[in-house]
C-alpha cells in the first residue's frame, strides 16, 4: 500500500476541503451571509472524492443541486465557489447563480443543477460528444436516487447502452427523496440493477469508504475509455444534514441516524490510514486539518471582501448581443 501512499492522502485532504467548506457554508448560511437556498454535501465526501479521483481534469462531470463537494473533489477553486455564494462579483457565475448553479469548464464541470435528474441527459450527451470525437473522454453523472425514477433516467441509460457511451452514472442513494424515504417509492431494493434493462453494468458500492468507491469508479471509466460503454455505480451514504439547510428532518427514525453518523467517512478514513495502512498519526493528521481550515478562511475573507455585482451588469449574459447577418 505504500505505493498508494499520496492517493490515499489525496483522498484525505480532498474530503477534508469538503467537509470543512460546507460546516462553515452552514454557519453562514444562519448568520445570513449566504443567500438562496443551500443543500450541504456533509456525510457523502466519500462519494465525490472516490469517483473524481478516478478521472483526469479532460473528463465531464455534471452536478445536481447537492453539488459543492463534486466541484471540490474535481479541483474547484473554493475562493471563487465561497464568493458564489455570497453573491459577489468574482464568484463563479458572476455572483448570479448561487448554490445550485456552479460551473467551471475549465475542469469540465459542466455545472450544478436544480432540476432532479437534470444532469443525467446533459452528461449523455457529453458522452456521446466524446465517442464522436475520438478523444477518450469520460462523462460522470452525478445524481439522487430519487432522480432514479425520472425519466430522464431511463431514456439516457437505454441511449448509452444502445450506443456504448463512455459515461459513469453515480447515484447517490442516501435513503431520501427530499423528505420521502426511498423504500415507499420504489418497488426493487437495488437501484444498481436497474443497468441490467439497458444492457450494461449495475455495481452497489459503500458510499462511505473511499477506496472502494474509487476502485468501482476506476473500473467503469477504464471500461468507458476501452469502448465497452456505461455503468451504473449506486453509492449507499447519509447526509447528515437535512435536505436543505433550515430542514428539521424530523422524518428520519433517530435510530438510523446514529448508526448512520457512526459511519462518517472521514474517520473511517482516518482509523484506516492509521491502523490498516499504517501511513498517518495523529499529528500529521491534525496538521493537515489545520491546512485545510486557514485555505477555506482565506475563501471566506476573500468572499466578504469581494464587489457585489453592479447593477448595471444585471442583464449580462441574459441576453444574445444582436449579429449581423
């Protein structure tokens, strides 16, 4: 294992941006200095960090309104992410798009998106694009498991088994639809096996520990790259937040969100860089720690200090500029 030694810290850094990022997103988001509505990625850090760690900077990535750890985990700038959503000028859309409207084509984040399941089709597409290019790149959706039962679902996944594109869908299965708990929507226990109907590779994976989602990512770009198509990943996690900031989630048996909580990806992590791998202590973890927290105040400062957007610029990018035909 020594060899993965830098992976694995990787893996510990970039799920620790995560985590940190969006506790202090929610401590911003009580004292007002976040407006709009915000969905924190707290408990599924395991998720984002294992599949992007499995791509290169050429490969799409498409986001849902969970999306923050996402951007992160494919190396988004958290300066111009914290100011987005502060709604300052030099955030990633100007200040105009908030949470849900993240994007950065410059690591082929293709953005964050309100819509259920609205990256689903956009990242087919995406895929497609590649295989008509030749450039072996591979598309990630990222989505809910409630997002499993739209249609857009299910038409994209007939097309990129029917076509053999290269593009992972990763559902995140975290139990809950918004408030509705999945096992009153949905008649299969697996959404993984959903694939099968479509001809191609349905996998469930621990969405809670990092190598194994990274091992199940790694796999299915490998086949997305070598021309043998799509694969369905279903990440069994927890948020540990509610659905939105300001959710009560009284719907949630106390119960299962301890043993869930207990579960937490990062000192799960942790206790394996420590006792299994034996790469990490306790001191070099609390430094790396200490890393992350000054890089994300320094995104915070740089936020608060940044311009908000002048109001004479409100139509930019609304409008098409008239051309001459």
């Amino acid at each position: 294992m020594q060899d993965n030694t830098n992976l694995f810290f990787k893996f510990y850094r970039s799920m620790l941006r995560i985590r940190i990022f969006e506790s202090e997103v929610s401590e911003l988001f009580k004292r007002q200095k976040i407006f709009g509505a915000v969905h924190l990625y707290l408990g599924q850090e395991a998720v984002a960090v294992g599949v992007c760690s499995a791509l290169t900077k050429k490969d799409y990535v498409t986001s849902t309104h969970r999306g923050h750890g996402h951007v992160i985990a494919k190396g988004g700038d958290l300066n111009r992410m914290m100011a987005e959503l502060f709604a300052r000028e030099t955030g990633y859309s100007g200040g105009r798009g908030g949470s849900m409207h993240i994007a950065d084509t410059s690591l082929n984040i293709l953005g964050a998106n309100g819509i259920v399941g609205g990256g689903i089709a956009l990242a087919t597409g995406a895929a497609l694009s590649a295989k008509l290019r030749g450039t072996k790149q591979v598309a990630v959706s990222f989505f809910g498991d409630g997002a499993s039962n739209q249609g857009t679902f299910h038409e994209s996944l007939n097309m990129a088994g029917t076509d053999k594109l290269p593009v992972i869908y990763v559902c995140e299965n975290n139990l809950y639809g918004v408030f509705t708990a999945q096992t009153k929507v949905r008649a299969v226990d697996s959404i993984a096996a959903r694939a099968n109907s479509y001809g191609f590779p349905g996998v469930t994976v621990n969405g809670n520990d990092v190598l194994a989602v990274y091992e199940a990512a790694r796999a299915a770009a490998d086949r997305a790259r070598t021309g043998c198509g799509p694969t369905l990943i279903e990440a069994q996690t927890y948020r540990h937040h509610g659905h939105f900031e300001g959710d009560v989630f009284h719907y949630r048996p106390k119960e299962e969100e301890e043993c869930w909580i207990k579960r937490d990806p990062i000192e799960i992590w942790e206790n394996r860089m420590k006792e299994e791998f034996h790469i990490a202590n306790d001191v070099e973890l609390s430094e790396i720690r200490t890393q992350v927290e000054e890089q994300v105040k320094k995104a915070i400062e740089f936020a608060d200090e940044s311009p908000w957007p002048k109001p004479e610029n409100a139509y930019t990018g609304v409008y098409q500029e008239e051309v001459e035909s």
